[in-house]
C-alpha cells in the first residue's frame, strides 16, 4: 500500500484514486451503529479495508453543559457533573467539588478527603473493568468479558447506591465535604469487595490477557506515539501507555494521595493492547490503594462545618481543579465575579481530548481495528459531547 | 434369556426401528411407487427432526451461553393459553412468530431478485449439505459413492449466497461482509478439503458409510479405533473443526456478521422472515458440518465401548453431533473474533501446511499398521512428532511478535 | 504453544458456566417483576411532600411555599404558588400553604437538592420507580395531593433519617417553645413595664419562632444557613 497514505492528516487521499488502487469506498460508522459507544459518527474513507481517511463527527448528545453551570448556582451544577462522564460520577464530582473549594478557599476534614479517595479508586475500577469488557466486546467476544465486567461493576454501583442513593447519577461531593457519612457496614462492605477483587482480574486476564486472539488483534495496533500524545494534550491512561510517565495523582498530590503507597504503570508501546493492559495493571494499584485508605480511615467530621450550602457566594476569582480521573485528567475552570452562579463554566473533558488523536492512530488500519482502536480511547459521549 | 441376548434383541429391534415405521406406513403402497414415497416420508423426517434441532439449538444456544455469562437467559416465554414458563422452551416458536408477522424491509436500491433469492439459496444448499449424512446404521437417506465430494461442493455453495446478500442489498456494510465471505471461503474450502483427504484415503472410499465402517472395531479392546484417537486424525479433527466454524461463519471466524464492525454484516438489510432463514441456514450448515465431522473423525454412529452397542446408532450419532454443537457454543461464548488478514494468513501460513503434512502422517499410520511389539511405540512417537513439531514451529511462526509483555512502573 | 491462552479462556468460561448454577457471587440475577431488589435505605427517586398525618394530608403539609426549593432546583422541575389565606397546619398554628406545588418528573433529575435546602423538613426523597405513564404529559406532572405522603410512610422508607429529622423538629419545637415562653414573659414584662410607663410600643417577638407550630406566622423566611450546613 501506498505509504503516503499511512501520513497523518491523510492530505493525499485523492491522488491515489487511480485504475491501480480502484476507488475509494466512504462508508459512514455511526451514529447509529454497534460499536461507536453512543451517538458518535466516524465518516471513514477505505481502500479495500484499510483506512485513508477518518473524519470523525460528535455533538449528538450535546446539551450546553457549560452554559448550563453558568446559569445554575455552584450547587446546581454538581448533579450536572454526574452525567459528564456517567461511568464515574464520583471523579467528575470530586474534580468540581476541588474547584469550587479552591475558589472559595474552603477546607475539607481528612475523613472526607480519604473518602474522596476511597470513591475515586471504587471508580477507577468501575470504568476500567467496563473500559476492558467494552475493549473486548469490540473485539468480537459475544458478551462474555463484558457480562463479567457488568458483575462487578454492578457490586460497586451498589456500594455507590447504599452510600449515595443513586447507582450512578451519585451527586454524592459538597464543597468542604461529603454528603452523607459512610456507616461502618458499608466500610466494611467495601473492604469484602476490594478483597475480593483481586481474585476478578485475575480470571478476568486469564480469560483475556493472555488470548493469542487479542494479542494478536490488539498488538501494534492503533500506536500512538509518545510525542503526539504530549502535543495533543492526550492524559490518563492513554499517555501512560506511551510511556509517558504522567500520573496527577503523583504530579499533583492532591488530596490525601501522597500518603498512599502505589506505583504507575507505563506502557511502551502506546498500542491498544498497552492501553488495555496499563489499565488492568491501574486496577491493581487502585486495589492497594483503596486497601490503604480503608484500613487509615479516620474518625472525625465529613463535612467542613463551617461550609455554606445555600446562598454560597465565592469571592471573585477564578480557579481550575483537576484530579486524576479514570479517563485522564478531569477538570473545572470557574470565574466567579461574586455572585451565585459562576460567570465562567468551563469543563476540561479527557475523553473528547483524547478523541482528538483518533484519526492519527487509524490510518492505515482496517475497519475492524478502527473499531477497537475507538474502544481502547475510553470515551463516554456523555462527556464528549456536553 | 440371558441379559446380554436381551439387550442385543432390544438394540436390534430399537436399531431398525425407524426403517421399520416407515415400511410400515409405506408397505401398503404399489410396488413401483414405493421408493418415491419412502424418500420422501425419509426427507420430510429429516427436516422435521433438524428443523426441531434448528429451534432448540438457538434456544440451548442463548440459554448456554447465558450461564456462561452468568444470566439465565430466555426463561419467560409461556406455553400459550395455560400461561405455564417451563424454562422457556417455547422460546424458539415465539421467535418464529416473531419472525414471520415482522415487515419485509427490501431497500430501494436493492436488487429485488438476488435479494429474495439470496436467503433462499443459502437455506436450500444448507439442507443439500446434510442429506448425505448417515445418521445411523440404516439411517442414510442420500446413499452414493461421491458423497464426500457432494457434501462440499454443496457446502461451497453456501458461501455464494452470502455474497449474493451482501451485493444484492446494496449497502456499504453488506458489500464488505460479501467480500470478506469470499475471501473466507477460499481460504478455508482448501484446509477443511485437505483434512478430509486422509479419512478418504484410509476408508479406500468417498462413500460416507464406507468411512464409518472403517472406524468401526476396538484396539486394545476398548479404544474405539476411531480416527480422532490417532495422532494424524486428532490432528485432522482439529484442522477440520476449525474450517469448519470459519466455513459456518461462527466465532471466532464470523467476519461476515461482524457485529462489532460491520453491524451485521450481509445481514444488514434483512428482516423478518428472510432473516430467519438466514439463521435457520447458519444452524443447518453448523449441524451438517458437525455431522460431518463425527462421521469422518468420532467414528460417526458407532458406540464409544463395546458394551454399549445396544443403544442404537441414531442415539450415538445425536449424541456426538450435540457434543460438537455444544463445543460451537463454548467457542463463540469464549473467543473473539481474528481480523480479516490474520485469518487469511492463519488458513494459509498454519492450516494448509498442517493440513498437508498431515497427509504424510496418515500415509505413515496407514503404512505402518502392521508394525507391532516396541515397533508400536516408535510408531506412535514418530506419528506424535510429525504432528507436533510442525504445529510448534508454525505455530511460533505465526504468533511472531505477539506475546505477553511486561511492563514497568514509574515512582 | 500456539492456542494455550485460547484453552485458559475456554477454562474460565466453562468454570462461569458450572458457577452460575450454584455460586450466587457470579449469578446476580434478579428476575425483576416477581422478585423485588433490595433498596438501600439511602436509595432516592423522586420527592415527595411530608404531611404529619395520613388522614388531612393537604392539611398538615409541613411546606409552607417559601420556595427555596423552586430556586434552587437546578432543572427547574418544581412550581409552587403561595396560598392568599393561611391555614392552620398541624399544630394548629396558621401557615401559608402551597396553593399549588408541583414536580415535573419528566424533568426532575432526582438530584436531591431541594431535599438538603428545604429549612422545613418539608420535602424528601421517595423510593418509587415503578412510575411507567401511558401519557407524556399530565401523567407526569405531579400535584400536590399526589406528592403529599405522610410522615409515616417516610419512617417507612427512610428510619434513620426519618428518625433524625423528627428528633430534631421536636428539639426545634421545645427549643421555639421555651424561647416564645420567654418572649411572652419577656412581652408581659415588657406590658407590665409598658402600663407602667404606658407609652412605649411592645417589642415584636424574635423571628426563630416562627420555625415553630407555636410560633406566630407571618411571612416565612429560610433558617440562617449556618444552622443546616452540615446535616444530613
């Protein structure tokens, strides 16, 4: 095949629509189709079976988040962050709550901050597993990891359920706080999943990890190098299987993180299998956290008592919280000018970042690992498309 | 009377049982009619009983591989009128219901003709296939010495079909799935050829009873000389089994269908009943490639020990055929699916040489079947290694550069 | 070899197929209809108004229209109009009232956020989620008589809390009583010391009461938020 084709950007497309090569084909993926995870479209330009060209198209689910947290007060907009990114509620809401408290400059009680980290981890494991079973249900497999996946995430949306009262619409941060104070049955609940979640990746990876099937599927597929990555502002997970050690968690120390003993998966390769298995190896590092974390509990407030609830009216200002989310770096820009509602609503979503490197890895690829290569970039349109 | 004669009496009777019912139904008939009737009371009995598999295999197919996944499956479906869920076994006709009462949606742009013709087709090349089949010892319906060559040429056919679907729809996802349909039957028409060539050769004949008969007997007394249990008939098991879920476009070989891509591939465009006989021809191929399969490699309707020969044949043969549909199942629950350029090169750069030193193995075995005494073992060993070193050294071949990693951590 | 981890993941399914017939960590299944899941107390779906008793629901309603929910509602869902005239509530003490309250639970979100602003307890989350409606519209909009569920029903569904929120009513309650006990005495002194000086106007009595079934009415206004800040 032609390797002007394979340069990003795709700037020669037509040129090599000669009697050798025959003509190209367009077909349109989505938005309705099986594997775009939700209304995403991909307007793919093939030769044969191997892609020239990828255009993609979002924006079907937008629903002016931004305007919208504009026109709401500071408290309004935290259910609202629930459905960013609707797999984990509990970052979005976490990464807000961290920018309304720096704007107001409003403390947190350790309790609530080790909480904070409790659900963050609780979440890391719900998208990663869901990310892994969608991966593979992309792949083909008729269900099987993803069911699996679907189990155990249903235990940890009824952890969320018994905390929060929602499964996954949590609402569950307050600026300076939590919501509601974790019983000790449910400590304790926590403490029997996250034991035994170990014993779940380790036959969720004997189905999977070591199938010649996906490696074969997945290895040296869709790479992205580490150079673009950086460029195209890509986080989370999909940095570090290029290898790029980048971790806010470590970075940023935010929070109670840097009391936590855990180590950061690299990938090197910055393919799909890199990206799949840096997040399996996350899972395993979140389990030590949250082990961590569960055991060094404190006693002690979960709410700043001092914090407003109604008529909250931060200082004029402006301030950007971010936390590590299970997609990449999850963060709010906010510009108060006093009064209840912010005058500047701005959210940084990972995965409509991380999109933007779509077409990048697909050239040159075929249909079916376009597929895949979509499905390792973790998207929720949800957050995509606001 | 003695337990033994009694069984062997009872076997015999239950053994030509279904031969029996049909003269008894035909026997009234004039003489030069009877053949007529007899085939055709032959044919409709056998799609009655595969049309019956038909429906409790995509039933035993969902609910399998809903355990497998940990969920019940399709269990809500009543028996109509006495409102009774009995597991949902009237599942399968709630389906047909379905299937029938739901709008036939032909596109504009199709071509009308291949369009209904290509469902058509694809069911009647399907039930071409597994008429040849022996399902017992009297139980052949089809009986001539080319079987073998029958059974795929008929086979191949289906494969045409599909590609007509694909066309005839006029649908960018259907025109793909076509030609990864073609492009699949040419690779694995030639390995599941080439691991039927050594049953062939060994039975002197390509008539299917002929090869059953040649599996027939007992070494050591108890190790059914079926041709799985040798080391180039387990070998061409292997190769055939796997041909086979690629030419059934089952998992981990169901490019045309792709789902995940190319949202049902050549399916796209059908609905209703045409999709149902889509399905219906799925399962047919499935069922004829599994009975296939027995009959040249598990020793067709024999019985696996002596002692149990009086269950008939019939019984034996369903038996095995369910085992393999069941191991369909677990495949497609388990693996997913290989991309188009790896199952090209997994038939051509691994099942075809396998397939081809295989016939050496066999012309060994067949050879050396004289060989008895230490020769036996020498026999096996050297049969063992002409199978398992070229399944190693090709096998690293084509795994080159996909492997587990590892990976390291930063600080 | 070639197809090992094939075989390992044909293991594994086989181990989910035997294990879901008899390890209920891997069959989680719950046939809905027949069988009912489980809620945690804390589950929330939807408000509903607390009245004080089953029998006059619209009678002892403890909202008393001041519409803070209505503002702070971030989809908008809830619509109140103040009632004209009073009415007595529970404790017989007159109220403004909702001359209608209603939730347009196509919109609501069930966010909870009217329930932790709500100064009167007035308002709290339901568990109900069998609420299909053949109609878009009207069936969707809930009135006050159909959000209107008494206090019981919210012991039912939420003890603890329940438990909470009326423990801290009846402190309020004393607390309010003690204080208009005072002010009445503090306003009889003050009277005594006005016919004694038989000019000076009576002092008014302190806004907390009106928190109170004993307080003396008037428009309500929200509780300080320092108060409320860290409940629930």
């Amino acid at each position: 095949m032609n390797p002007e084709l394979l340069t990003p950007g795709g700037a020669n497309v037509r040129a090599v629509h000669d009697a050798f090569h025959g003509d190209l084909l367009e077909v349109s993926m989505g938005p309705h189709h099986p594997s775009t995870h939700g209304v995403f479209r991909m307007i793919v330009t093939l030769d044969g079976e191997r892609i020239v060209k990828l255009k993609p198209v979002f924006g079907y689910l937008h629903r002016n988040h931004e305007k919208l947290g504009e026109t709401v007060s500071y408290l309004g907009s935290m259910p609202y962050t629930d459905r960013l990114d609707y797999l984990s509620a509990m970052t979005n809401n976490w990464a807000y709550a961290i920018a309304v408290e720096k704007l107001a400059g409003q403390p947190v009680p350790e309790r609530a901050e080790y909480v904070r980290v409790i659900l963050a981890e609780l979440t890391r494991l719900l998208n990663h597993t869901c990310l892994a079973g969608f991966l593979m249900q992309d792949c083909g497999c008729s269900g099987t990891p993803l069911m699996y996946a679907f189990r155990e995430r249903e235990k940890i949306l009824d952890l969320f359920e018994s905390l929060s009262g929602s499964r996954m619409m949590c609402n569950y941060q307050r600026f300076g706080g939590c919501r509601v104070d974790p019983t000790p049955a449910w400590v304790d609940a926590t403490r029997t999943l996250v034991g035994n979640y170990g014993a779940f990746l380790d036959e969720f990876e004997a189905l999977l990890t070591g199938n010649e099937i996906i490696m074969a599927r997945t290895q040296g597929v869709g790479v992205l190098s580490a150079a673009l990555a950086i460029n195209a502002g890509v986080t989370g997970p999909m940095l570090r299987a290029t290898g790029v050690a980048s971790d806010l968690r470590k970075s940023d120390a935010y929070g109670v993180y840097p009391r936590f003993q855990f180590r950061v998966p690299l990938g090197a390769h910055g393919d799909v299998y890199d990206r799949y298995m840096v997040r399996v190896l996350e899972m395993r590092e979140s389990i030590r956290i949250l082990e961590q974390a569960l055991a060094g509990l404190p006693g002690g407030p979960i709410m700043d008592p001092k914090a407003k609830l109604r008529g909250f009216r931060p200082k004029a200002g402006e301030a950007y919280g971010r936390i590590e989310g299970p997609k990449g770096e999850i963060g709010f820009y906010l510009v108060s000018d006093g009064g209840p509602n912010p005058l500047r609503y701005r959210v940084r979503p990972p995965s409509f970042i991380n999109l933007t490197v779509l077409e990048d890895m697909c050239l040159g690829q075929t249909v079916a690992d376009a597929v895949i290569i979509l499905g390792s970039v973790d998207i929720v349109l949800g957050e995509v498309d606001r | 009377m003695n337990a033994a004669l009694l069984f062997a009496t009872t076997g015999s009777v239950l053994e030509t049982l279904p031969v029996t019912l049909r003269d008894l139904v035909t026997g009234w008939l004039p003489e030069p009619l009877r053949w007529l009737v007899n085939s055709l009371v032959g044919v409709g009995t056998l799609l009655a009983v595969i049309g019956l598999l038909f429906a409790y295999l995509t039933l035993a197919e969902r609910k399998i591989l809903g355990r497998i996944q940990n969920r019940p499956g399709p269990n809500r479906t009543p028996i109509p009128f006495i409102n009774l869920r009995f597991f949902g076994l009237a599942q399968p006709f709630a389906d047909g219901v379905k299937a029938i009462t739901k709008e036939d949606v032909v596109p504009d742009g199709a071509d009308k003709v291949l369009h209904f013709l290509a469902p058509v087709a694809l069911l009647a090349f399907s039930i071409m296939t597994l008429g040849v089949i022996p399902y017992g010892r009297h139980l052949v319906l089809l009986e001539f010495d080319a079987a073998v060559l029958y059974f795929f040429a008929a086979g191949a056919a289906t494969e045409l079909a599909v590609f007509m679907a694909g066309w005839a729809s006029r649908n960018k996802y259907s025109l793909l799935a076509a030609m990864r349909a073609l492009a699949q039957l040419i690779s694995y028409e030639l390995p599941l050829l080439l691991s039927v060539v050594p049953a062939v050769m060994l039975a002197g004949s390509l008539a299917l009873p002929a090869i059953v008969e040649a599996q027939g007997g007992w070494s050591y007394g108890f190790l059914p000389q079926w041709h799985v249990f040798t080391p180039w008939g387990f070998a061409g098991f292997i190769i055939f089994f796997i041909s086979a879920l690629a030419e059934s476009n089952r998992s981990p070989f169901d490019l045309p269908e792709a789902e995940s891509e190319l949202i049902a591939g050549h399916l796209t465009e059908y609905s209703g009943f045409k999709y149902a006989l889509f399905f219906m021809a799925e399962y047919f191929g499935m069922c004829a490639l599994s009975g296939m399969g027995v009959t040249l490699f598990l020793g067709g309707w024999q019985a696996p020990l002596p002692f149990l020969e009086f269950i008939p044949s019939y019984v034996w043969f369903g038996v095995k055929l369910l085992s393999l549909l069941l191991v369909f199942i677990w495949i497609r629950a388990t693996f997913p699916r290989l991309r188009m350029d790896q199952l090209t090169r997994f038939a051509w750069k691994f099942l075809v040489p396998l397939a081809l030193i295989n016939l050496g193995t066999a012309a060994f075995w067949s050879l050396t079947a004289g060989w008895s005494g230490p020769l036996q073992f020498v026999r096996w060993a050297v049969a063992l290694a002409l199978v398992l070193v070229p399944f190693t050294l090709l096998g690293r071949r084509l795994s080159a550069g996909v492997a587990p990693r590892t990976y390291r951590y930063a600080t | 070899m070639l197809g090992s981890g094939l075989l390992q993941g044909l293991a594994v399914t086989a181990k989910n197929f035997v294990g879901s017939f008899h390890d209920p960590a891997r069959y989680t299944t719950v046939e809905y209809p027949e069988v009912k899941p489980a809620l945690p107390e804390a589950y929330r779906n939807f408000p509903f108004l607390v009245s004080e008793n089953a029998t006059d629901p619209m009678g002892t309603l403890r909202c008393v229209a001041c519409q803070i929910c209505e503002k702070e509602c971030p989809p908008q869902c809830i619509y109140i109009e103040k009632s004209k005239d009073k009415k007595p509530d529970a404790a017989g003490k007159p109220q403004i009232y909702p001359a209608i309250f209603a939730i347009d639970t196509s919109v609501c979100m069930s966010c909870q956020i009217c329930v932790e602003v709500c100064p009167f307890d007035a308002i709290k989350m339901d568990q109900v989620f069998e609420i299909a409606t053949t109609t878009r519209f009207e069936a969707l909009l809930l009135n006050r008589e159909q959000l209107a569920k008494p206090n019981s029903y919210y012991h039912g569904i939420h003890p603890t809390e329940a438990a909470e929120v009326d423990a801290r009513l009846a402190a309020d309650r004393k607390a309010a009583e003690e204080k208009a006990q005072a002010a009445a005495a503090a306003k009889a002194a003050a009277a005594a010391a006005a016919a004694a000086k038989a000019a000076s106007p009576a002092p008014k009595a302190p806004d907390e009461s009106r928190r109170s079934p004993q307080g003396e009415g008037g428009p309500p206004t929200p509780k300080p938020q320092s108060e409320r800040g860290a409940v629930s």
